[in-house]
C-alpha cells in the first residue's frame, strides 16, 4: 500500500515519466541486477607498480597470489600512493564513486511492473549498494539506494 502511495506522489510530481514492462510507454525500461562489491583478501592482492592516488586499477596494476583474484578489484580506485609490492587493500583502495555530491541523477521506482523515474540532486556520493539522499525540489528529499552511475533506485 505504501509503495503505491509513493508512487502516485511521484506521478504527480512535475517531470515525471513512466513506462510499462514491456517498454511500451514513454520511456524504454531496462533490468539492473545490483551486486555488491567484492571485498579483495588481506594479502592475497599486491600492486605490481607504484599507485598514484587517484587511479583506476586495471588488471596489469595487480599481482595476484596463489590465493587472490584480481579481478574482484579492477575497477577500483587507489585513494592514496601506493607503493609496488604493498598489499591492495581497504582504505588505500575503494570501490568507484558511481553517485557524487551535488550532482544530477536519476531516481527509478518500481512499482507492479509500472516505473516512474525522476531527476534530482544528489546530497551526498555513494558506491553501488550505498543509499543516498536526493533532494527532488525545495521541499522533497527522498532516500535511493546506487544502482549505477548517477542512477538510483526507491526501495
């Protein structure tokens, strides 16, 4: 009942669109399957290289150890210097921000096969999985969860 209350609140809100399941409304629908980060092991993941702060690790900036899989952090991005040889691990890495503060992103709400979307500013960043709060207008601030870049969605 809430969720049907929330989304008739949004399909009253200036901007909105909306789009059945099957994509024969306004907008084009698309599934997103939201996977949580993988956390790397302790010593298993070493940098082949010096890191500099700021970069996205690929799988050459990576040595992996019988034990670790390298894969589970490309993507990453290194948030200090890192050194060749030192252990890949939280904080000196962390997954990509795919939400940033004061920026634009979307809001979708599922609802019944029905989705409503809307633009708004995002209050603080996140990484997938993360929620955010996203001021819609003057007076409305509603709660998402990160699905992807710049994109979230309503419980």
């Amino acid at each position: 009942m809430m969720r049907r209350a929330l989304l008739a609140g949004l399909l009253l809100v200036a901007g909105v669109r909306a789009a059945d399941a099957q994509g024969t409304g306004a907008i084009t629908t698309q599934s997103v399957t939201v996977a949580s980060a993988a956390r790397p092991a302790a010593s298993a993941l070493r940098a082949a290289r010096d890191l500099p702060r700021g970069l996205t690790l690929s799988l050459g900036d990576i040595t992996a150890e019988a034990d670790g899989n390298a894969a589970s952090i490309d993507g990453w991005v290194t948030r200090r210097m890192v050194r060749q040889g030192e252990a890949l691990r939280e904080p000196a890495i962390a997954p990509p921000q795919m939400v940033h503060a004061g920026g634009v992103v979307r809001v979708q709400a599922t609802v019944d096969g029905i989705v409503v979307s809307r633009d708004g500013t995002a209050l603080g960043a996140g990484v997938l999985g993360e929620r955010v709060r996203v001021r819609l207008d003057a007076q409305r601030t509603i709660t998402g969860t990160v699905t992807g870049p710049a994109t979230l969605s309503l419980p």
